[in-house]
C-alpha cells in the first residue's frame, strides 16, 4: 500500500479528517515518531494504535522536544514496545531506540554530499558524531575517521553502528571534542551541532594547514550575521553555504563549508 492510501486508512479508522492528521513524522526502522501537541491525551493512544498496525511497525512515539546540548529526545512510548530498532538506509544499518537518541533522517542530502565529495586518502574528524550518522557511511570512503560522540547512550550505538557495518576505519572517542588530543591532522572535520561555533577554535586546531570545516548552525531565514562573521576570519579563504532543512517557521539549519587555508 502507497503512503498516501495508509493515511487514507488511518483517516477512516481514527475518524480524523486527512488533514488533520499530523503531516511531519518519521519511520525509523520498525518505529515512528511524531509530535501530537494538536491532539488531546485521550486520542492519543488510538492514533498511535492506528499508525502502528496500519504502518506494520513496533512502536510509536509521541515527540515533546529535543533538549540540551546532547540533542537528548524527550519522546514518549504511546503504543507498542519500547526497543532498539535497525533502520537502513542505502545499506548502512543505524541500530539506535528513538526514546534515547535522536536521528536526523531530514539530513539525508547532506550525507550524500559528503559521501560525493571526499577523498579515500582523506583523514575526518567528526567533532559530533551522535550514532554515527555522518561517520558510519563516510568510513568506508575515507582513510580514517575519528568520531566524538560525549553522550553514553549515543556512543553505545556508535560502537554497535561500527561494529554491524564492519567500519574498521572509524575510531570511536568517547567525551568532550573540546578535549579531543589531536592537533594539525584533518582534512576535513564536520561540525554537526547547532552551537558548532562555539567549537570553532578547536575545528580549526585539529585540521591541517589546509582543509575543509563543515559547519551546522541555526539560522534566521535571512539573517546574514553568520556568514559575515566566517567570511571575515583570518584562515577562511571561502565560505559556502547550504540550507540542510528548514527547522522552523522563521529558522533554517544550515552548513557552511570553510575552506581553510592557515597562516
Ligand atoms: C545534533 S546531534 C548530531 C549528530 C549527527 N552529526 C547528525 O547530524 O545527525 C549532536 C551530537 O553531538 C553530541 N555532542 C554534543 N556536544 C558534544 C561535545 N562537546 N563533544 C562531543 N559530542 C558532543 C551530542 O550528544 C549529539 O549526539
């Protein structure tokens, strides 16, 4: 069945008009997450009875909001079980439980850039590496790539996501990438985390002389503060930027690519 005639489906069974239903959801492996702000508690559990069997998954999850600087979801079980899920995706297998971890399936183009664009004698730092979204798929491209990941449950995962798709290339580090020990050997270091900036310093400290920065931020649709700041420092021989999603109604996550040449 076509995802729109399962919608049609849920419409009729819940006695929700099509419209109403909420349009932004993820399934992620055997499980779906969604926010129900627009619906009272007692709907709830229907709804996410009617997705679950309609859908043929596991579980379903009512997203409240991502908190902190660990991006820790704060998502509830209303309907099945509440379990580690494999999601795939062109291969790669992402094993994570959506109750502790977040994944950014709106960041799939990004992945496939990156994949495009590097180089297999390349050395990566990835300085936020959550489960491995950008550093599993990247390890079998690469020569090396380092992944920090601060978070316990997030760095459970990575360590599970290396070993099921045999990344041998992947080094896990486990803790602050503030602190990771190595200066002057990146190629390339992707700074996925909206407060990326704040790090900058330290991307810049870990790349070689010349190299790439791939930095995320949050940015107000039209506000070219960022921009004008990256542009203007001292290494940043040129600076180009993409809208990786729009996040919300007024911002959009965006990455800036820093070509960097030092001094
Ligand atoms: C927004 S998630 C992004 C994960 C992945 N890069 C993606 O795009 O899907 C950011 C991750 O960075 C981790 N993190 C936050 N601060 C960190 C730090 N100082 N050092 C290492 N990891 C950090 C969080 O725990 C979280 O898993």
């Amino acid at each position: 069945m076509q995802k729109r005639d399962i919608i049609e489906a849920i419409s009729e069974e819940t006695g929700i008009p099509k419209d109403r239903l909420p349009r932004r959801f993820e399934i992620i492996g055997k499980s779906i997450i969604m926010s129900l702000i627009d619906f009272p508690e007692y709907m709830k559990y229907s709804i996410a009875k009617s997705y679950v069997t309609k859908f043929k998954l596991w579980s379903f999850y009512e997203l409240v909001e991502i908190k902190g600087q660990m991006r820790v979801p704060e998502a509830k079980l209303i309907y099945g079980i509440n379990t580690d899920v494999t999601h795939i995706e062109n291969g790669i297998l992402f094993r994570l439980n959506p109750s502790k971890v977040m994944f950014s399936k709106g960041n799939k183009y990004e992945r496939h850039r990156l994949l495009d664009e590097v180089k297999n004698d390349e050395i990566v730092v990835d300085m936020f590496a959550g489960i491995g979204y950008y550093s599993i798929p990247l390890s079998s491209r690469v020569k090396k790539i380092y992944a920090c990941e601060i978070n316990p449950d997030s760095y459970h995962f990575l360590i599970i996501n290396k070993m099921i798709n045999k990344s041998e290339t992947l080094i896990p580090y486990f803790g602050d990438s503030s602190f990771f020990p190595l200066e002057g050997v990146a190629d390339r270091v992707i700074m996925g985390h909206f407060d990326s900036l704040i790090y900058l310093n330290k991307g810049l400290s870990i790349l070689k002389n010349t190299g790439i920065i791939h930095l995320h931020a949050l940015v107000k649709r039209g506000d070219e503060t960022i921009n004008n700041y990256l542009v203007n420092l001292r290494s940043v021989r040129g600076v180009k930027s993409r809208i990786v999603k729009s996040y919300s109604p007024s911002t959009n996550h965006m990455v800036f690519d820093l070509h960097i040449e030092k001094e």
